[in-house]
C-alpha cells in the first residue's frame, strides 16, 4: 500500500497491544477496498489515556478501537458517546466528530456478536439465555439479549454481588424505557394478553444467581454464552462448569473465546447434541463494523469472508501445502517429491473425488458437467479442511477458479502456484488423452487462451508463485519452502 499525504491513520489504543489482530482486519480491508488508509496498535499506559485522545484528534487520527484496560477509562475524554456503549459502560471505538472537535464512543464488540449470531441463524427473541460471568462482556451480552427480545437472562457468576449489580442496572434500564432496539416494534405487534387472559412479558427478566446453583434452571433448549476468560489459550481443558446433566439442556453455546478453536465449553455443548460457536466472528465483525463508521461505508461481504479466512489463518495456523497450478504445471510430480523431502503426507484431489465418486474425472465432465464438478471440488475442499495435516496437497487445475474454493484452500495451508511457459506445459500434456479440456482441434492454442484467463486468478488464490520450467525437483522444493529468500 502506498502511503502519502493522503493517507489516513486509525488504529488500536491499549495495554498491551503487541499481539492484537485488528491490523489484519483493518488493513486487510483498505487494501482490497483501495482506501487510502493505515492501521497502527498503540501502546498507551493508564495515565496517558486523556492525553492519547487529545492527541489523537490533534494529529488528525480518523478513528480508534480502545482495548483493556482503558475501555472504560476513556469515555470521560469523548465528546459524545452512543447509547449502547453508555448502558454497557465499555467503548471499543473511537469516531472523529470535527463539528464537536473530538471523538464519539461505540461499543461494536456487542455490534459484532449481534452479527455473528444473526448469520449463524442465532435469534433471541422469546428464549431463555444462560450467561456465564458477569465482567464487561457478560454486561455487554446481557445488553444485547435486551435487544434481540430475549424473555429471560440467568446471569451466573461465583460472585452474586457483581451479577446482581449488572442485573439491577439492566433491568432499572428497561422499566425506564432506556434501552431501545428493533425488538421494541416486534414487542409491540404482541397481543397485551395472551389466550389466558394473562399480560404478555414487554421485558426481557435478568435474574442474577450465583454460579453453584446453576441446577436450579428448570428451562431446556437453553442458549448459553460463556464470557468469562476460562478455557482460554493455553489453558484449554478449563471450563466454567463440566457438570454433563447441564448441557443435556443447551441446545446453543457461544464462547467469547476463539482460541482455541473449540473451547472445553464448546466440546461439552457439542457431546450433549447442542451447536456451538466461538467468538472469531465475533471479533471480526466488531472490526468491520468500526472501520464502516470511520469510513462511512458499507464494506462488502466478500470482502469481509476473505478477511475471515485472513484471520483464521492468523489464529488456527495449518502445517500443509497447497499446490495449485494450471494442468501440467507439475503439481502432482513436485508435491510427491516435496511430501517425501519432508516426510509429509501426500495427497491429489482429483485422485480423491475419483475414489468418492467411483468414477473419472472424464467421466463427471462426460455425464455431469464442468459446473457439477466444481461444486464436487468445493465439497471436498469442505470435507477435507479440518481433517488434513503435515500433508501436501496437490488440487486440479481449476480447484481456485472459485472464489469459495480460493478460501478454502488458504485455510488448508500454505497456497503455492505452480507456473511454467505454456511451451513446457504443452510438451508435458500433449499426449494425455484423459484431459478432458484438451479435447479441441488444436490443444496448444487452448492452452493459451485457458492459461491466459485463470493466471489472474491463480495469482489471487497463492501466497507465493514458484516457476517450475527448470524441472529441476530440489530447487522448485527450495522455493516452495521458502529457501529462495
């Protein structure tokens, strides 16, 4: 990205700031999107807080995301501030408001979580939720649920005090009439009075209990958020509550954490039947949805899944290698040679889709399609995601033609592409008669034209480009690991 004058600067306020993940999504956004803006972590020490921000605007710093431990220490220094965040008593995100001559507060953690739940098809409104903790992210789920229609909130902490503080506070909150939402429209289509004649519930109930007496919720089908830092990297096999006969009851778990991957939470709900989910969406989203008021725009949905795949690569790092690569171009050969370099594991998608279908690649294309065979491709990269490891991967020419399949394949590994000359790709095919898209009058010419239009996309989908003309196997195995640099 080129940075001049033009330039904008946003970034992270905090302490400690060092491993944050916010640059991936922030600038991962500006330089697909174009916009000439850069993102920087800042450490900044309790006392500098109000300073931090009256420089900032000083500097004329479009927007800042505020980390621990100043999320709260920093509203005093704003010079307005949004309701949600108000409530929650937390601001993540700073907004530049030069008519007032300083910065407006957000909360978009509880934005972000809000949007993670509505794409996993997660709805509040009218169920029973269990919240488990009662620090700034419990406060702000337990806001949210308020939002999304919940009817009741069991707030469960080991300390009664700090739960039965948020609960006073939320529930005070909505007898005043302080908390609005879309839900509020939805309450109010509700009949008054149920088929009874008993008044129907305008409110959602947040009922604080001490964590030892989570036996006494009688409700099942319960959806249950753990938001606490318990289970937390490396500390894994930790978790709130293991009782086995709680679980039978969650039908959803979302844990706050997303690292690692699946939490001990997550495993218990999973055991008993129940979906779970972590928080990576979570954080990505909230990022998103910050850099929108910073930018005023609205930052498009592809955009965003790229971003996600950029971050799960982040935090969930993989030990493969993806070979992708026009047909020719040695995937096959090299990947061998490079699994038994390395003592990894070697396997060809085309090979596999063969023995899961029973059937050619020729044959698919014969009897099915090319379109039917791009989606067997992408259901196979699906299957195939979570389950390979120390493993070389040697894909089909048109694997990343898809954008879906693009993705997946970055978060199977690393994504090298195999190029070469169409000449020596050529003089490598020319006598395979089972290519089914060298079936022309003059295959050269095809080669050409289809080498010419995926190159592009090749370049997308590959963290690195090695040229494979020289055939020379050790070399072409030093590039693909990096032994050229």
């Amino acid at each position: 990205m080129e940075i001049n004058g033009k330039t904008r600067l946003i970034g992270l306020m905090g302490n400690p700031v060092e491993h944050t993940l916010s640059p991936v999504i922030h600038n991962g956004i500006s330089e697909r999107m174009g916009i000439a803006s850069v993102y920087m972590p800042f450490q900044v020490e309790a006392d500098d807080v109000g300073e931090a921000v009256k420089g900032a605007y000083g500097l004329n710093v479009l927007g800042m995301n505020v980390t621990v431990p100043h999320k709260n220490a920093v509203k005093e220094f704003l010079v307005d501030i949004d309701d949600a965040a108000s409530h929650i008593g937390a601001v993540n995100t700073l907004v530049r408001v030069e008519e007032k001559h300083g910065y407006k507060g957000y909360n978009t953690d509880m934005m972000g979580l809000r949007r993670q739940m509505k794409e996993d098809g997660v709805g509040l409104l009218g169920r029973t939720v269990v919240v488990l903790g009662a620090g700034g992210a419990a406060k702000a789920v337990v806001y949210m649920c308020i939002l999304e229609g919940a009817a009741k909130v069991y707030l469960l902490n080991r300390t009664l005090a700090k739960a039965e503080e948020i609960a006073k506070q939320m529930n005070t909150l909505q007898q005043n009439g302080k908390i609005h939402g879309e839900v509020n429209e939805t309450r109010n289509t509700i009949e008054e009075k149920d088929e009874m004649g008993q008044e129907v519930q305008k409110y959602t109930m947040v009922i604080p209990m001490e964590l030892k007496n989570y036996t006494s919720i009688e409700e099942e089908n319960l959806i249950v958020f753990q938001a606490t830092s318990i289970g937390l990297s490396p500390n894994a096999d930790q978790v709130v509550l293991e009782d086995v006969t709680f679980y039978k009851k969650v039908e959803i778990g979302i844990d706050l954490i997303y690292n690692p991957a699946t939490t001990r939470f997550m495993q218990l709900v999973m055991e008993q039947g129940g979906k779970a989910y972590n928080a990576l969406k979570m954080l990505l989203y909230q990022g998103v949805i910050a850099y929108e008021l910073w930018h005023d725009i609205k930052v498009p949905q592809d955009i965003v899944e790229d971003i996600y795949v950029d971050l799960k690569r982040k935090v969930y790092p993989k030990d493969n290698y993806v070979l992708i690569g026009f047909m020719g171009s040695g995937k096959t050969t090299f990947g061998k040679a490079l699994a038994k370099h390395c003592s990894m594991e070697f396997l060809d998608t085309d090979e596999y889709i063969e023995k899961q279908a029973g059937k050619t690649i020729a044959q698919i294309f014969a009897e099915d399609g090319e379109e039917a065979f791009r989606q067997i491709e992408t259901k196979t990269l699906e299957t195939l995601r979570d389950s390979l490891h120390n493993t070389v991967i040697a894909t089909g020419g048109g694997m990343p033609l898809r954008r879906e399949n693009a993705r997946l394949l970055k978060e199977i590994g690393t994504v090298c592409y195999l190029t070469a000359t169409s000449k020596e790709i050529y003089d490598r095919v020319k006598d395979d008669s089972k290519r089914p898209l060298l079936q022309s009058e003059n295959p050269y010419e095809r080669i050409c034209s289809l080498m010419k239009e995926r190159k592009p996309l090749y370049e997308a989908a590959c963290d690195k480009v090695v040229d494979t003309n020289s055939n020379e196997i050790e070399e072409i195995i030093g590039a693909i690991l990096g032994k050229d640099n």
